[in-house]
C-alpha cells in the first residue's frame, strides 16, 4: 500500500488546495479522501435498484420510481382529521 501519492498536473494540485481550504481547513490529504469517498458512494448507489439479479424488474417508460405513491395529501399531513 503506497505511502505517498504525487501528483504533478497543476491543475489538479490547484484543485486539491482550494477544496482543502474550503472544506478541511487546509488539510490536503483529508481534502483528496473526501473526493474518494464520495466517489465510492456515487459508485456504490449506481447499481441496480432490485439486486443482484439484472433484469428481474421491468418497469414501462415513463414510470417514475420516485415519484410520491399518494394523488392526494394525507389528512394527517394537513392537520385535518377524518370524521368516522
């Protein structure tokens, strides 16, 4: 495992230093263990969405997954009650 990265392009070396100030108070290596976290996240939620098995769900165009599941607001949302 390296102990050491260098990294000769200036720009990038720019890059590094200003999110270090930004964000980790000067600390450069926290700046670059930031970015490659947030890489490996990004990368660990672009699988699929139903598992292992690719294909296993089919949805139709058009149909979005995130969209709310309710037409109407919820009583309990609006602070109005049901009467039974």
């Amino acid at each position: 495992m390296a102990n050491v990265v260098t990294i000769h392009r200036p720009e990038v070396v720019a890059l590094i230093e200003e999110a270090a100030k930004k964000l980790t108070e000067g600390n450069q290596t926290e700046a670059v263990a930031l970015a490659v976290r947030r890489l490996l996240e990004q990368h660990a939620r672009s699988g699929s969405l139903f598992g292992a098995h690719r294909g296993s769900v089919r949805v139709r165009e058009g149909v979005d997954l995130t969209a709310p599941a309710l037409d109407v607001v919820p009583d309990a949302e609006t602070g109005r009650e049901i009467a039974r």
